[in-house]
C-alpha cells in the first residue's frame, strides 16, 4: 500500500490497458466533479443548508469509493484514486490558498489584522498544545492509545488545522456582519500556514530527539521556517509588481504573455519555499496578498478580468476535487478502527482546545477595545463552531502514517479520518441553523454585500483620547496600534507608488488596504 501510494503509478500492464484504466479514472473524477457541481448549485438554489456543497462532495466520494470497494473493480482504476501527499501539496492546495489570500477583502481584513493574528497564530499554537497534552494525559491514565509525547503533539498541530469552509459559504448566503467573515476566513487562511509549520517543527524534532535539542532551538527552527517563507512570498510579489509595472506587457498583443506570467509567479512562490525547506503555504499566501495589492493593478483591464476569473475557477475545482478525493480515500482505506476510545476523546478534546483557542483570544482582543468594539459574545461561539477539520488535516495525517512507526500514524490518521467527516457531514450540515440560531447571519450589522463602514461592527480601536489604566499590556498594543497606522501610511507614500503605476487615485488606494486611521490592533 506504502509503494502504490509513494508513486503514483498503475500496476504493470500492457500499455493499451493502462491507457484504458487511466481514461475510465479520470472519467468518474469527471463525473463525480460535475454531479458536485450540479448537485451544489440545486442546493444553493433551493436554500438546503443542511448538506452544504463541501459535504455534498465528500459524500459523492465516500458513496462512489464505497461501492468501488464492495464491487471488483480493477487495481489499476482503485490507483488513480488514491489520496497523494505529494499531488495535494504540490497540485490542489496551492491555487487554493493563493486564491485566499488574493480573494481577501483587504479593508476589513487589516482593519482586523491584529485579531486575526492572535487567533490563527497564537491561538493554533495554544489549540495544538492544549490538544498534545490532553491526548498525552489521557493515553498516560489508559483512557485511550498511548502515545509518546512528541507524536500527541504532532497530532495537536495536524489536527488544529481548520477548514471552515461551509460556515463561509453560508455567510455569503445569508449576509452577516463583515468583521466577523474576516476573523473566521482570516483565521483560516493563516491557520493553516501555521499548522503545518508546527506539525514539520515537531516531525523535525522528534527526528533530532537523539540530538538532544532543547525547546528554544525547537522555537527558533519554527519561526525561521515561517518567517523565512513569508519572506520568500512577499518578495517574490514584489518581484511580480516590478516587473508588470516596467516591462510594458499591458499592451493589446501582449496580453497573453502578461497572463501567463501573472499565472506563473504563485507557483514559482510555492516551489521557491519548498525547495529551500520552508513553507510553500505561507510563501504562496503571501505572495497572493502582495500580487494583489501591488502587481494587480499594473494588469490591463483585460487581463485583470482574466487571472481574476481564472484563480477563482482552478480553486473552484481544486476545493471540490479535493473533498471529492477526500471520500474516495477514506472509504478505499484500511483504517485502525480497533482504537475507538482515542477517537471519542480527540473529538472530545479538539472541542475543549478549540474553546481555549477562541475564548483566550477574545479575552485578550478584547482588553483593548472599547465596550463597543469588543467581540460579542454570540461571535466567539460562532468562531468556536466554525472550527471544521478538512482537508489540510487530512493530508497531513496520511503524512503521518510515512512519518511514524508502529501503527501510530495509523491510529492517528484513522482518528482524523473520523473527525473529518463528522466535523465536514454533521457539524457542517448543522451550522446554518446554529448561525440563525446565535443569530449572526442575516443580521443589521454591516454584511458582505455591503460596503465596509469603518465605524460599524466590531472594528480595531483607535485609542484616541482613551483614559488609560497604565497596564503595560495596553501599552504595548496601543504602540503596535501606532506602529500599524504608520506602516499603512508608509505603504500609502512610500510602497504603492514605487510598485504600482499610481495615478494619484488615494481613494482607491483607502478603498484596497484601508484607512490608516483604522489599523491597529484589531
């Protein structure tokens, strides 16, 4: 199973067999793709929130890898439907997360920006360790599958990785207020860059266990890993904007050549980072904040309309393709499944850390700001139940059953197999009614289809005139409120007219990356 899955490679055979065998598979990724499609849009048609278009996918998988499995179909067939690491990292996830960070509402998002890191950086980093430790416990106390310390913390990590995207496409149908769209499809963006870099720092470490490296060097190999591959990102959009703005490709017949270019750099991006051993995640999703701030208004008109339908479409197909995949695999798989107990208490603790997750962040958003501006109640549960395991955990727990001996990574990756689909079919198909319920959809606050009003929602405070109680936390956020406003204003009179083609319109430029006045911590 090991061999069939490191290449992806049909059995021997003759060539015209293996040609037919690749047709018929790639025929039912078609079909299945296209029911996805069909099926999606009479749901959204009909407004059935109950089985949301990421279920209704999974579930095509799970039905058709099901029905493969009980009939005879060939192995060379079952082959291209196996699951790949490589071909998800590689293939389906890049267009994905560049299309996040291109996607972003900048306004709202930075205006945010402060709440946003806390949740998906620092908040990730406490949800995979108060997981870790409560598997740790649990498998010390016999409660469940016992576990060496440092794999319970790989577990934390891959597991921690969120994929709300059910609880998003609901907000767009519905409407709800703008601020709290931007935390959960922030959080989510950089949740995932986050997750894997934890889950590489802690393969890494328990690599070098006999190396006897200590926690500070285990922080410094994480941050140069993440910091490195922003970097890798942010220069590489830089690059992209230099280019588009002096080489004079926005001409008519030199259109195509600017698209191709523009296609081009997302996934020089991604394979710069891999191939220095850091993050192609969080280099691409940088590189998709910064194209498109920078180099995307350097474009023609045409071409800007082009690369903006083409990265919606490939994602589009690449988000369905990969929980259509999903199913497939996990039904097609030989799963652990004799470790019940450790997967009834990882659903159990996955909930308590991401309690400790969102309720800890909020509580430290909300110190500094005002009473108005503080993250009600009723958003918090709504973060906290947006937090869906999909196809990043996943993939990184079919990682770990290459990473880790034993049968551990089987337990592992059979325990987040369930977690995935009872998070994705269940909580998923539920979630419409929980947001009606919380009532944060469909309410008068300001919603997606209006514009952003920086005076309305939960917005970063401005600080201006507000009595201090001389707490040096506040302080040091009211200056991180400061040192936001001014990098805004530098990127106002510096950045943009040294990578853009400005022409003078600052209110486009306000319109793109948002006020300075409302940056800060937020």
């Amino acid at each position: 199973m090991e061999d069939m899955r490191i290449s992806p490679a049909v059995p021997r055979g003759s060539p015209a067999k293996e040609q037919q065998a690749a047709g018929v598979g790639i025929l039912l990724q078609i079909m299945m793709l296209v029911l996805s499609f069909v099926l999606g849009h009479v749901l959204r048609r009909h407004r059935f929130y109950y089985l949301p278009e990421a279920s209704a996918s999974l579930l095509i998988g799970l039905i058709v890898g099901a029905l493969a499995n009980i009939s005879n179909t060939e192995t060379s067939i079952r082959a291209w439907f196996n699951f790949h690491e490589e071909f998800f990292f590689l293939f389906l996830l890049p267009p994905i997360i560049f299309q996040s960070g291109f996607s972003l509402q900048p306004k709202p998002f930075f205006s945010n920006f402060g709440a946003i890191v806390t949740f998906a950086i620092f908040g990730t980093f406490v949800a995979s360790v108060v997981t870790g430790i409560l598997v740790y416990l649990a498998g010390v106390t016999y409660l469940i599958y016992k576990l060496p310390f440092v794999e319970c913390l790989m577990f934390g990590a891959l597991i921690s990785a969120t994929d709300p995207v059910t609880v998003l496409s609901i907000f767009q149908e519905l409407g709800t207020d703008v601020n709290l769209y931007a935390l959960v499809f922030g959080e989510s963006v950089l949740n995932d860059a986050m997750a894997i870099s934890l889950y590489r720092t802690m393969s890494l470490v328990r690599s070098n266990m006999s190396s006897g490296q200590n926690f500070f060097m285990v922080v410094v190999r994480f941050l140069e890993t993440f910091v490195g591959s922003m970097s890798a990102g942010v220069g590489v959009g830089f690059t992209s904007a230099l280019l588009f703005k002096y080489a004079g490709l926005d001409i008519d017949n030199l259109q195509n050549l600017e698209c191709c270019l523009f296609v081009l750099f997302p996934y020089f991006s991604y394979m710069l980072a891999e191939g220095l051993g850091l993050s192609g995640i969080v280099s691409i999703l940088f590189t998709g904040i910064v194209m498109k701030h920078y180099s995307f208004s350097n474009l023609s008109d045409k071409s800007q309309k082009f690369v903006s339908a083409f990265f919606h479409l490939i994602s589009s197909l690449a988000e369905t393709f990969v929980f259509i995949y999903m199913g497939f695999d996990i039904a097609m798989e030989q799963h652990s499944w004799s470790h019940i107990g450790f997967i009834f208490f990882s659903i159990l603790f996955i909930g308590i850390a991401r309690a400790a997750n969102v309720f800890s962040c909020a509580y430290l958003v909300n110190l500094v700001r005002p009473a108005h501006r503080k993250i009600p109640m009723k958003h918090q549960k709504a973060l906290w139940y947006s937090g869906l395991r999909g196809a990043m955990a996943f993939a990184l727990a079919l990682q770990s059953v290459h990473d880790l001996p034993e049968g551990h990574g089987q337990t592992i990756f059979t325990a987040t197999t369930a977690i995935v689909v009872l998070t994705v079919l269940l909580i998923g198909g539920s979630t419409g009614t929980m947001l009606e319920a919380l009532q944060v959809v469909g309410d008068d606050h300001d919603t997606l289809g209006e514009s952003f009003d920086t005076n309305n929602g939960y917005r970063a405070p401005t600080y201006e005139g507000e009595s201090s109680s001389g707490n040096r936390f506040k302080m040091k956020l009211k200056e991180l409120s400061k040192s936001t406003a001014s990098f805004t204003a530098f990127d106002k009179n510096y950045l943009t007219p040294f990578f853009t083609s400005q022409n003078g319109d600052e209110d486009e430029h306000d319109e793109l990356f948002g006020d300075s006045r409302g940056g800060g911590y937020g």
